[in-house]
C-alpha cells in the first residue's frame, strides 16, 4: 500500500493492535473466518470495512516539514471613496495544547499606478512585523510566499478569491512513527513496543450498526408499549490501528507475507478478492 502524508496528529482508535519483530509468529496471526477477518485480537467483519476515501490508509515514519503557501493578489478596478483598495487574509492555526488561535493581516494602498509588486512587498513587510506571526513571509514581487516557522505546525489561508489566488506549494506533516508518539498520543503500554524502533501504521476503517432508540421507524426491532415497533440502525464508523515495526519480521510477515494483512486488503487473499480488489492498492516493499 502507498504511503499517506500525516499533516496531523491522529484521534484514539477504537482498537489496536502492534507487532513487533521480537512477538512469535502467532501473533503475526491473520485469519478469514465467516466473513470476518481477525487480525491478533482484533475482528472485523469484512463487509463493514470501508472502501473508496474510507479505505484502509498507511502511515509510514516521516519527519516533520513546514507548510508552505503562496498568496498572489489580484488587482481591483474599484476602489473606496478616498482612492484606496485593501487586501487582506486571515491565518489559523492550532498549538500544542490545542487551543485554536488565528491572525488577520490587512494592508490598505492607494489605488494610483499600484501594481501588484506594491502589494507584496507592503503584505510581506506586515507579516514579518508581527512578532506573534507563526509564519515568516517572502516577497516574490508576484505573489507572497509564507512558510511556517516550526516544522509540522500546520495553518489555513482563510482568503477572499476576489483578492487573492492561494496555493498549497509545501504540505505540512508531523514527525511521526517512534514508540513515544503511540504512548504520548493513545496511552499505549510502553511494554506493547520496542523503545528503540520505528512503526508504520495500518488504519483500518470500519462501520457498526446499533438501533437508534430515538427513531423508531425501521431497521431492527424493540419490545415496549404492549407491542414490537421496528427502529432505525445507526451507523457508527470506526478505526482500528495496527502497529507494525518496520524494516523486520513484523513488516515482512504481517504487511507483505501471503494472505497476510496486505494481501487481504488488496485483494490478492482468494476468499476476498472481489470485495478488497476496490481498493486497488499495491504491498509495500519490505
């Protein structure tokens, strides 16, 4: 399976499993038993996982990498009563104690012979006097080039499209795949993982279904009132997380061996292969 970018840090699973290289081969154990594929102590019922954008991602070790953005302004043809036109966007972001901060940066300039340089350079020069800014600024003369000042400390451009064409050159991501980021981010024992090794992580998305109480208008069926009333089911999509050390005999033999967890969830394990083969993804290299 290819590699996806992590920009952010990952809520808490609804189960997990890890592998490590020192664990005996059964705990390497995947099985495909009455449509439900059991992976260690985890079970899921195969026609619950979800395909298209909730198909089963992998996140692979990565370094942290600053956002970068450009913001090119486009010159207006109005102006206010005075001569003058402003251009402005607003900057959010979110800390590490997850707190949601967010800056707006306005410039106002005389609508007489301005060319688009003059607003760069008063934009990128209003940035940079902002001692409480998380971004530094480059004047391009064309567009305004910013990048974040701490790698993996994600924004969002918030930006009128009839002042400013924004784009994404550099997408932020976080470092990741160290045992301490399992144990800060989701309470993970620190004895579940080797404190020496990197792991990559399988996301596997799945739904369940419960009655909705509250709706009794289909789907299953209830006992009150003197009588059985049909309710609606409710569907509650999940995520189990599976830990696997890399570049050993956890990678080789759950991520890649056959009918392991990457077969199955390419379609290649022979009892699944017309459901998993819509995911059309590929096994890693070991």
């Amino acid at each position: 399976m290819n590699c996806n970018n992590l920009c952010f840090d990952l809520p808490a699973p609804s189960c997990y499993q890890v592998f490590n290289d020192g664990d005996t081969t059964a705990a390497y154990s995947v099985d495909f038993v009455d449509n439900v594929v059991t992976i260690g102590d985890a079970d899921i019922v195969y026609n619950n996982i979800g395909r298209g954008f909730r198909k089963p991602a992998l996140i692979c070790p990565q370094d942290a990498v600053a956002q970068e953005s450009t913001l090119t302004p486009l010159l207006q043809n109005c102006c206010d009563d005075q001569g003058n036109a402003t251009w402005a966007f607003t900057l959010t972001w979110t800390d590490d104690c997850d707190k949601d901060w967010q800056r707006t940066y306005t410039v106002t300039l005389c609508c007489t012979d301005l060319v688009v340089a003059d607003i760069t350079a008063a934009m990128t020069a209003k940035i940079n006097n902002d001692v409480n800014s998380t971004v530094t600024a480059t004047d391009n003369t064309t567009n305004v080039g910013i990048k974040a000042d701490t790698p993996g400390q994600g924004y969002k451009v918030n930006a009128s499209s009839k002042y400013w064409t924004v784009a994404a050159t550099v997408e932020n991501s976080i470092e990741f795949g160290d045992a301490q980021y399992f144990i800060d981010k989701f309470n993970i024992p620190a004895d579940q993982l080797d404190m020496t090794a990197t792991y990559q992580l399988l996301i596997v998305k799945y739904w369940e279904s419960t009655p909705d109480t509250a709706n009794p208008t289909g789907g299953g069926a209830q006992q009150y009132n003197g009588g059985t009333h049909s309710m609606l089911n409710v569907l509650i999509w999940k995520e189990c997380y599976f830990i696997v050390q890399t570049g050993g005999t956890a990678e080789a033999d759950v991520l890649s061996d056959a009918d392991k967890i990457c077969d199955i969830f390419s379609g290649n394990y022979s009892d699944v292969t017309q459901y998993f083969a819509v995911t059309s993804e590929a096994c890693p290299c070991v």
